[in-house]
C-alpha cells in the first residue's frame, strides 16, 4: 500500500474568505488558534483527513498543498530530487505535533512530507 495523504493546507489571498466559502459550501467545522491566521478543519468521518486554511505569505500566489506521510522526511526529499524534483523547506519541526518538509514536483508544485512524532 502506498503513503496516505493525510493533510492539505488551501492558501488565500484572504483567509477568512475562504474560511467562509467552505463552511457554507461543505459544512466544514473551522477552529482558529487564537494569534494563528491559520483555521484548522476538522477531519470527520473515517475517510477524511483534516486540513488547514491560512493566509498567503507576502505577494505569493494562493495555492493547495498536500501533505504524504513518509517515515523519514531525508530520504524522501532527496529521492524526489533524484527524480527531478527540488526540495523547497527542509525538514522542520512542528511542536508537539511531528516534522514537516516540502519539495516542487517536476512541474514545480509544492507537495508536502509529513512524519509524526512517535
């Protein structure tokens, strides 16, 4: 079986836009960490995986990433890069939570690493 996807993150031009366009168009169930201009979306049912929706960072353009689980962040960064990708954030922590990475496909899109801690 290959790696779950198991997160996306929808980046916007104004987040709370678009927080509002997708609770009203899929019921969603959006909670903000207080300070945080991210709102996380709840997963909910067994075939759903939770994601996230935050603001652009300074002039980029809005985007969608998704997030693989893999068990080591390294390995998978520079397989992707032995298959013409390019790593974009090395792995980092996200505290009490797991470490993240991110690499460009061939075509340059952004698709993320994911490993939890254990």
């Amino acid at each position: 079986m290959g790696h779950p996807v198991v997160h996306f993150e929808i980046a916007s031009k104004d987040y709370k836009k678009s927080q509002q366009f997708y609770k009203s168009l899929f019921d969603w169930k959006i909670e903000e960490p207080p300070g945080m201009p991210y709102g996380m979306i709840s997963a909910e049912g067994d075939k759903s995986i939770g994601g996230g929706i935050g603001q652009v960072d300074g002039g980029k353009a809005p985007s969608l990433t998704f997030y693989v689980m893999v068990d080591d962040l390294q390995a998978y960064l520079k397989k992707a890069e032995s298959l013409g990708g390019k790593t974009l954030v090395p792995p980092s922590p996200i505290p009490g939570i797991g470490h993240f990475a991110m690499f460009a496909d061939p075509d340059g899109l952004a698709i993320g690493l994911f490993k939890p801690s254990m």
